[in-house]
C-alpha cells in the first residue's frame, strides 16, 4: 500500500523526504499544499519538480476517512460520518459562532472510559484512531467548509479553533494524537495557536504529565463530581487517578500551558452533581487551581436515565460558582437535532470490546 502522507507532523515529513534525497524545504512545500490548501493531489503541486511529483504518486498518497454522512442543523452545526475501516465509523462536528468556528474531533472508535451519561461510553471500544485519521477530520472539514488558502495568505478563518471533544479520550491515544497536535500548530500545515487548540481528558494523570512536556496545548479536564466517592461513579477513571492527583496535575500543567486556566467541564445532572452543595465543594477542591468552568447541561440519548436540570437550577449553579470569582459559562446545546451535541456522538462501533477493565488495570506510566 502507498504510504499515507497525512501520517506524518512537518519534521517527520521532511525526515521521510531526506531518506528519498529530496530537501527539507520540499516537505514544507508539500505539507502546505496538503494542509494549508487541502490538495490530494501531487500533479497539482505546481511548485514542486515535476520528478518529484512523479516519484511522489508512485509511492505515496493522502488519504483521508471517507465522509459517508454530511448533516447541517438549523443553526448552522455541521456533523460529518466519516467510515474509519469495515464496519466502524466515527463523528466529527463543526460549530460556527459569531467571530469564530470550532471544530470537534474524535480521536477513538468508541470510548473504553465509560463515563456513565455519555453515549460514546456506551458505545464500547473498539481501536485508537490513527494519526491520519485524527488529521483527516480537519483536512476534510477545511475543504468542505472552503476554508483553504494558499501559503502566506492572511484573512479569517472558518475553522478557528479545534477541540478534542469528540468520541473518544484523546489522552489515551497519546501517540498518534501528538503528531496530529503538531500539524494543528505547524505554520506549513494548520498553524493555529497553542491557545485555540483544546484537549479535552476525562483525567489521565501520566498522560496530562507528558503534554505538559510535549506540546502544552490549552487544556479541559471533564470533572462532573467534587469528591471522589461521587466521581468514582461518574467518571471511573478516578478510581485510579483520584481528584487530589487530578489536581495536582493540572496546577503542574499551567507552569507550561499558553492559558493561564484550566477549563473544567462539568456536565450538570438532575438530583445527582447539580445541588447547592456540590457547588460549594467544588469551589473547594479549585480553590489553588486558576480555572474557569463550562457547565454542560446534560444531553440526553436513548436508553439513559439521567435528565437535565432545570434553567432555575443550572443558573443557581452557575452563580454560586460566579459568587466565588470562578468565571462560569454555560455550553450552548448545538445541533442536538442532528445528536451533535456533547455527549451524543456515537458513530458506529464494531466490535465492542469493552476494555473498561483493562484501562483501568493498567499501570501509570
Ligand atoms: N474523553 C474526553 C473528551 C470528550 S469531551 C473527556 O472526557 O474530556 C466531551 C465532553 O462532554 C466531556 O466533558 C464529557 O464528559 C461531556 N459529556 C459526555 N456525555 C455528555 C452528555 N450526555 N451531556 C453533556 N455532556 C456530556
């Protein structure tokens, strides 16, 4: 099979280029037709030696997951299908806003965390999306949404933002999810800010450690709970990395992040995280932790047996936290018309192994 250059972050493109004779600066050249102007194909990159076009479609070729759902809601939400491999497909969503776009996308088949109100969880796990997978999202989105230019060209984009939202936990498919992050930054591919660039994790400790280090993107950490014995429940995975870790990780990560905050997602449950109570513990346990909160009224999908909390008591939430200086927004339900919104992706898993287990038995890096 010829080798899928979608695969590849700029340095890695250019070290490929190196083994075949060819010059760093053509890696560059290619990666920005690739990314910057959405070019599948290597007879149109005009700039480059005719032999090296050759050469390139001979043994090489970019190849995205094949879209094979495209829905748009009324208010403008866009959610792609996009079909991964025999059997199993994955969702990527678009959400425009006045003055800024954001795309969300998944990095798994499913989910093996088992958060218990998310339908990707409940989905079951199935693989780790690959590096080209996770990049084609945003290739093919870009394309779609006419949002290509050509190298040095300035102006407005319609994707301005990414976030790792999707199905999936993005920090548990940390190797081929950095090199996608790297293209997202690089100037000869997406070249977006650290700062409109968001990963999201429900809590993998090591992994938050290793971002840290390697390309500290701004980062989302789904809470939900304010003491372990109710996250244990929620958000399982905090039964091996428990909130006092959880917390000592993310003050760690703002001694690199281009934010100075971490978001905290918190997905409001009727009679279950959303009293009075809650909102003060959870003011408590940030207490050293610069943060803002996005509360997410919950999202219902088939067979769940959580409920949304009224408009009353998600706004009572919400000032609680607003009365202790902790800035607190409440997520905009986008596109639920077409279960686009958080929460509700669900694509089409195969095989679904649950590794629930397994995840949690293994042991921190
Ligand atoms: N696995 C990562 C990325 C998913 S982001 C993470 O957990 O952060 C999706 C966000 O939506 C997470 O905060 C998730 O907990 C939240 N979510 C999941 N199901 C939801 C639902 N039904 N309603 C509202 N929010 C939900």
């Amino acid at each position: 099979m010829k080798e899928n250059l979608l695969a590849y972050d700029v340095p890695t493109l250019s070290a490929r280029f190196a083994q075949w004779g060819e010059k760093p600066f053509r890696a560059r050249q290619v990666a920005s037709w690739i990314h910057r102007r959405g070019c599948d194909d290597f007879e149109q990159m005009t700039d480059v030696a005719k032999s090296l076009r050759v050469a390139l479609s001979d043994r090489a070729e970019i190849r995205p997951p094949l879209p094979i759902r495209d829905e748009t809601a009324r208010d403008g939400t866009r959610k792609w299908l996009f079909a991964v491999d025999e059997g199993n497909a994955i969702e990527t969503v678009f959400i425009p806003e006045e003055g800024r776009g954001t795309l969300c996308v998944s990095t798994q088949v499913g989910c093996a965390l088992d958060c218990a109100f998310c339908a990707t969880g409940k989905q079951g796990f199935n693989r780790n999306l690959t590096t080209a997978e996770i990049i084609g999202q945003l290739w093919h989105a870009k394309r779609a949404l006419g949002d290509v230019r050509s190298t040095g060209e300035a102006g407005p984009r319609v994707i301005s933002n990414v976030v790792l939202m999707g199905m999936g936990e993005p920090l548990a498919n940390y190797e081929n999810l950095l090199p996608a992050l790297r293209l997202m930054l690089d100037d000869h591919a997406y070249g977006l800010s650290r700062r409109r660039v968001t990963v999201s994790t429900a809590g993998i400790v090591p992994a938050i450690e290793r971002l840290r280090s390697d390309c500290p993107v701004a980062l989302a950490v789904s809470l939900h709970a304010p003491t372990d014995a109710l996250r244990d429940r929620l958000v399982p995975i905090n039964r091996k990395y428990p909130l006092a870790m959880l917390m000592r990780a993310c003050r760690r990560y703002l001694e690199a992040a281009p934010r100075d905050f971490i978001t905290f997602e918190y997905a409001l449950l009727e009679g279950v995280n959303d009293g009075d109570e809650h909102a003060r513990q959870v003011i408590r346990l940030v207490a050293d932790v610069p943060c803002k909160f996005n509360l997410i009224p919950f999202n219902p999908f088939p067979g769940t047996l959580y409920r949304r909390p009224s408009l009353d008591r998600i706004r009572r939430f919400q000032e609680i936290l607003m009365a202790a200086d902790i800035v607190t927004t409440v997520r905009k339900t986008r596109g639920d018309a077409i279960e686009a919104a958080c929460g509700q992706l669900a694509g089409r898993v195969r095989d679904k192994t649950r590794r629930t287990l397994a995840v949690l038995a293994e042991s921190p890096r």
